[in-house]
C-alpha cells in the first residue's frame, strides 16, 4: 500500500479552509490549512472559487502534484475545463462531507475519482425553482420579472433570489439573459 501523501487545504476564505480540515481531521485524514497553496507538494484541496485555479491546477499538475477542487455548484463546462487542466477531483460545495473524504482518499491511494457526467446538473432544482424557472423563462418569457413574480404569488425579490440560485446550479456561463439562462437549462433537460 502507498503511504498517504502530506495532505493541505487553501482557500480564499479561513473559514472555508478550517471547516475543511475539520472535516478531514474528523475522518483522521491529518490536514493542514495553508497560507500559500505554491509551496504544497502533497494533495492539496483548494477551494473553487480561488483566484486563479486554472492556472494552480494546471501548474501542480505539470509536476505530477494531486489538486482536488472544492466548492460552488459549477457548471459541466467549468469541471470540464478543471478536469483537463489536471485536477485530481470536483466536489461540490453541497455534497457531504463523506464525499470530499471519500474523494480524498481516492486520490491519496492513487484511485481515480468518478467525474460529472456531460450533460446532467451537477445540482439537481428544487420543485419551486423549476416553477420559478417555467414562469420567468417559457410561460411568461414576454413579461416582467415583477409580472411573473405577481403571477406567482411572489414578490419580485423571492423570484429574484430563486433565479439566482438556479444560475448557480447550472451554471453561469451563458446564463446573463433570460434567452441564455433558458438555452442551459434546456440543453442540460430541465426545460422543454
């Protein structure tokens, strides 16, 4: 059996990077945070939304270094584009913390880890958010998100916050305009 390589975790935000360790530590996966992810020669779990990810994930991969990739909801295009650069894993920021664990001990001993498919959402929409979704995008596509959001029984806020978080799940690129958002979701089939 391979010896566990020295196992670090960065991310833009502290509180990110502890919340993960503890996870780790808590699975006795002995994880350190760190202040410069350069200077980690081991596994290192960085977090998504890092400035300049690509670029990291592709430099550690030139030099045969593991990255896992933590965090957000990311769109099929953008695992994709971590996933060539090098990186090792993608993990959600909503799946469970047995998920990174697991996943960090895939790449620990050398496994591979299973990557998302082309085509599905990494995060599936709730009942409300595909309502949401339907009414702004296909049946009230012409009105205004206040008209949509009367229509509902919402106020233009809710609907606003509810859109938000669909982007977020599908994923930003392509999704400004309404037009966009419901090209994505159709092509990922979550419309019609």
């Amino acid at each position: 059996m391979r010896p566990n390589p020295p196992l670090a975790v960065w991310a833009p935000w502290a509180l990110h990077a502890d919340a993960l360790v503890a996870v780790l530590l808590g699975a006795d996966e002995g994880a350190v945070a760190v202040g410069d992810p350069e200077v980690v020669t081991g596994v290192l779990v960085v977090g998504a939304e890092a400035p300049g990810v690509l670029t990291l994930v592709r430099r550690r991969a030139r030099l045969g270094r593991e990255t896992i990739v933590w965090g957000g909801t990311l769109a099929q295009s953008r695992t994709e584009a971590l996933r060539k650069a090098g990186a090792s894993a993608y993990v959600s920021a909503l799946a469970l913390p047995g998920e990174l664990v697991e996943a960090v001990r895939l790449v620990r001993s050398g496994g591979e880890v299973e990557w998302p498919v082309a085509g599905s959402s990494v995060v599936p929409l709730t009942a409300r958010e595909l309502e949401v979704a339907r009414a702004y995008l296909v049946t009230g596509a012409e009105r205004t998100r206040a008209e949509v959001a009367a229509g509902l029984g919402l106020s233009e806020r809710t609907v606003k916050v509810h859109v938000s978080r669909i982007r977020d799940k599908v994923g930003h690129e392509g999704t400004s305009t309404r037009e966009g958002l419901r090209h994505v979701m159709v092509r990922c089939g979550l419309l019609a």
